[in-house]
C-alpha cells in the first residue's frame, strides 16, 4: 500500500494544540542532511526504513536494474561518499558501492532483460522489480522510500520523492548498487558486441549510438519496442522480430557481467531474472 507519511512524521502534532505545531522528535531537519528523513522515521517507530531506486529506465539497450536498501535500522548511516549515482563519477560510484555491499544492512538487486520490456513494458517491468527488489531484502522494512512516483502493492506504507536520490541515505544508496550493477553488464555488453560503444554510453540515446544502430542494426541486447530501434530495423531489413523473442545464445541469463557475477556465492549461475542480495 502507498501511502502519505504519518501525521507525526508531517510535522503535524496529533494532540490538541495550534494547527502549526511541529513534534521536534518526528521533523527531519535540513542539516541533517541524506540520512534526516530515514532518522525522523525511525523516531516514529517506523524502523527499518528502505530506498528503492533504478537505472536503466532511459536506455534502448540492455537490462533494467532495480535496487533496494536498508543501511541501518538503528539510524546510524555512515557512508563515506554517499550520494545520487548520477552525481559521483565512475572510481567513486564504484567505491561507495564496495562499502554498501560490505556494510549495509540489507539489499536486493534485480535484473530484468530488455526482451521481458518489449513483452511486458517499461512500466509494468520497473514496478514489478521493486516490489521484487523489496520482498528480496532480508527484513521486512517498516517504511519505504522511492524515488520518483508511488508504487502500489509494496504491503509497506511507503513514500514516494521527487529526486529521492538525492535527498534520503537509502534511496541513494539503491540508486549506486542499480546504477554500478548496469554499468559493469553493459561494460561487459560492449566485449561481446563492440561495435555499439555500450562501455561508454551504457546503452542509453546517444548520437554515436544511434549511428551504430543505423550501421549495424539492432543486437538482441536492444529494446524492440523502443521507436529508435524499430526504425533502425525498418531501415535495414523492414520487418520487425516478435516482441520479446531472444536470439539463442543471446538471452537475459548471459547478461550480468564476470565482475558482477564474480561477487555470487560458489556455483551460482544468473536466470534471465537475475537476482542478488546480501549474504
């Protein structure tokens, strides 16, 4: 269910009193910074508070990866270098993201391939991983931040923010693990396919890219339903492949990278649903 935060949390007073009163203990304050709003919630008793974030959503090739995090229960988020992905550069991302896996408390990455969104759609497919992303984590959270717009059916009170990564600790820190998890499968895209230039636009709209869709055409790591694609199949062949069909060899299970799937426990493999989580 999604719902707006408490009244306690809203800085409204639930006892008789003047309408502008504010509870000092339940009021995130602006100094404290990425972690007020998820200490706020604990002080109402709301604890452990998660962060559901994604990366992918804008690209015309490769994965939609969703993440969710709790960094600590009790309140006491220390991250050094924590903030929106978007914001850090690559050596720093890939940094904070070591630490998130090594010390957050708990979080779940899932992996959905680009043929489960030409068959099913963008939207359907990123709200549909973060209530996976969220029923994978190893706590049932208290509360739920997201980033963006509400997410029904997360059976969590929840809150959705506008730029959420860039003001709450855990909807920042599901934003690093999304966005490194996507940039090393793509990087690892670009071995396989090289004529693309994924390592360096990780799949997304850029005019090199569109001028190797219209060289080369498609691979089976592009969105099929995506106009830019579609146009460079017409132009070339001038028939489309039914959605959500994949080349064999070439399916959803291949996509995680060898760095990504590196950091898997022994004799574990990728589903074209991949999935991790914390130990």
């Amino acid at each position: 269910m999604t719902r707006v935060l408490p009244d306690a949390l809203a800085g409204l007073s639930s006892r008789p009193g003047p309408a502008r009163g504010r509870h000092p203990g339940y009021t995130p304050r602006t100094a404290s910074g990425l972690a007020g709003y998820e200490r706020a919630l604990i002080r109402a008793g709301l604890s452990p508070v998660a962060g559901i974030d994604e990366a992918g959503r804008g690209a015309c090739a490769g994965p939609l990866v969703v993440a969710a995090a709790v960094i600590c229960p009790e309140g006491r988020i220390s991250v050094p270098g924590l903030a929106d992905s978007k914001e850090l550069q690559p050596p720093a991302r890939e940094e904070v993201y070591r630490r998130l896996v090594r010390t957050a408390f708990a979080w779940h990455v899932v992996v959905i391939p680009p043929a489960d969104i030409d068959r099913l759609g963008l939207h359907v497919c990123n709200v549909t991983g973060m209530r996976r992303a969220l029923a994978g984590l190893r706590c049932k959270p208290g509360f739920v931040l997201t980033d963006g717009f509400p997410v029904r059916g997360l059976g969590v009170p929840s809150l959705a923010m506008w730029k959420g990564d860039q003001v709450a600790a855990c909807v920042a820190a599901a934003s690093i693990l999304a966005k490194v998890t996507r940039d090393r499968i793509m990087t690892d895209l670009d071995e396989r396919h090289p004529q693309y230039g994924f390592a360096r636009h990780k799949g997304y709209c850029t005019p090199d890219h569109g001028e190797a869709l219209r060289h080369h055409g498609p691979c089976w790591s592009h969105r099929y339903s995506y106009a830019n694609v579609i146009e460079a199949v017409r132009a070339r062949d001038g028939a489309l492949p039914a959605p959500g069909l994949a080349a064999a060899g070439d399916t959803g299970s291949e996509l995680p990278s060898r760095a990504l799937a590196s950091s898997l426990p022994a004799g574990a493999v990728f589903e074209p649903h991949a999935e991790r989580s914390a130990s």
